[in-house]
C-alpha cells in the first residue's frame, strides 16, 4: 500500500528554532529512500506504507535520543487511494489547471 | 516507545456518514489490545508505538479492502515524551486541577 | 453558520508541560459562553462560527502578551454540515451505538 | 497580529475528487488579496489575522451555498510568533540551508 503523508514534528520546549530538528529529521527520511518535499508547515513523504512509517519512528527515536528532545508533537496527515496513483506534483498540477481556466 | 495518537480517518467520496467507518475502526484497534477512547473529532489511542501504527494501517487496509472505500484522508497527531509516562485520563485531569484553582 | 472545532494550542519553547497554557485557553473559551469539551489532545468548542474564531485569537493574543509567549503552533480541526445540527456528545453516541451491535 | 495558516478544507461525501473545491476556494483566498503557496495536502495562506481567518470562513460558506457540499471537514495549522516575521519561503529556506551543510 502506497502512501503520501504530510509529517509536521514539533518539538516541545526546546527553544523557538525547530529548523536544526527537521533537518535532521529530512535525513532520516531521505537516507530511508523515500521521497520528500518542504514546504513551510511540513514535508510531505511519499512511499510504501511501512517504510515510510518506520522512518517516521526512527525521526523521533532519533531526536529522543540522540538530540535530548523530552517531548514530541507530531501532526501527520495520511493520504490512501485505490482508483489511481498520483504524486504530490500531480496533485498541485490538478488544481493549478483548474486555476487557469 | 509509548505513544498517544489522536487518530480522525476520514473516507472521502462515501456520504456525510461515517461513523459505520469510524466503528469499524475502533473494533479493529480494540481487538489489536489497545486503549481507546472516542471524542467527537477523532479517537484517542495509547500503546506500544509498533502495535498502534500497525493498527493504524489495518484500519485502512479494511476500509479500502472490506468496505471498498476509494479514498482516505487521515489525520493523526502523536505525542511521545521521555521524562514521564501520562496517561490521557491524566492529560485532562492536569488541566482540570489547573481550571479548579 | 455553527461550528465544532478541535483546537489543540501548543506554545513551543516554554519548556514541556504545556497545561498551564491549556487551561488558560479553557477559561478564555468558558468566559466567551461557547460549550468546550477538554481531551487529551485537545478541546472541542462547539458554537457560532465567528464568536469561536474570536476566541480562538483571543487564546494567541492572551499568549503572546499575558504569558510572554514567543512561538505558537495550534492545529484546528474545523467541522460544518448543512444537513443537521448535531453535538459533540451525539457524534460520539451515533459511533457507540453501532459498536453495540 | 500576522498569522501563517496551512489550510485543509476537505468536502465529505461529494465524490473522490476535491480539486474544484479547492481552486474555487485558492481563488476566495487570492481575491481577498492574501498570499496563497499550493502544496500536495493543503495551501499555505500568509497575512492578517483577522483577514486570513474572515477568506477561511468564505471558503467554507461558498462551499456550502454556491457548491452545495453538504459536510465540510477542515484542517487547519496556525503559526503566529513575536520575535521576528518569517515568510513561508524563508521557513523552508532555513532548513534547506543546514541540509546542505
């Protein structure tokens, strides 16, 4: 089963500046295989199901452990469909041509 | 890892009635052994993180598979915290002592 | 136009335990006359669309002036439906009474 | 008070299709003057406040009444912060520019 999720970790009292967090957390998701995107309130992961709810595991694993994070707040957006397989680009494209009619 | 989600599946394209979906789902997530608790915007999961999120996925898997449901737009938020452990019971109740003072 | 909102307030980097934040929110909300239902994850605020959107910034403004707070991150869940009014309490009922059957 | 939204509005019940509704509310939000970024799960919308939430309020109005959507379910992440403004760009520009250290 495929898979686009929208990934917003947020941790929690850690200072105001989350970027050194996300980057680390892009790593992680880029190092996995799994193709991702940024945008200003989170990335969105595209995958096999199980492989992309692993690295998401291993991104709070890693901040927990290797970057001392107490507590973490995620919010994921979870996007399944059988009618027809469509990248995050080809959603974007579907409405830009709507915007242009 | 301990988590807590806060897990809203929404079947898009099925009519404005979900709640035979969300039933559906809180039966496979109670069968799987985990503590739930429904609100009236989504359902309160607690568990070991390996068993919540297969769950998560059985949920859509049977959604798509046993009630041909096209398309599903899920929202998940996820708490993981390693200084205490709380359940969502004491999550309320902290604020509730905090609104009594 | 009546609404049911889930809205989840986070304050990040004012240290882990985020109740005190909460529960300032909740009398915000309270003193606004709108029904509020505390979870674990958040608050259901059930009312008139623009007298819970008023509260909703009044919670940030408060935040941000009366407790100093630098950063906010607050995820709303917004619902409305043309076809019935129905409460927190009997969307929660409808999902109940289908998984006693 | 700036406020910084990533806007989900998701009809329930009205086919598996959602592009139409949301180019119809990408052109309530452009015409209300406010900056709007696309991405694969929502819209990015930047400006005022009051104005942001007043073009959030149409859109699900417009819905309702023009498009005739029955239910409406939307997401909604709010960032408002007093130390300094941030554009969207700059946002993912910051952690784009620790990835390429």
């Amino acid at each position: 089963m495929n898979v686009m999720i929208d990934l917003c970790i947020v941790p929690i009292g850690e200072g105001t500046s989350l970027s050194p967090y996300i980057a680390q957390c892009t790593r992680i998701l880029r190092s996995s295989g799994l193709k991702t995107t940024l945008h200003p309130f989170g990335t969105i992961v595209e995958g096999e199901w199980d492989a992309v709810f692993a690295a998401v595991k291993q991104c709070h694993s890693y901040l927990h452990v290797a970057m001392d994070v107490v507590r973490i707040n995620t919010t994921i957006k979870v996007g399944t469909r059988t009618d027809k397989a469509q990248t995050g680009e080809e959603k974007v494209a579907s409405v830009e041509r709507l915007l242009k009619k």
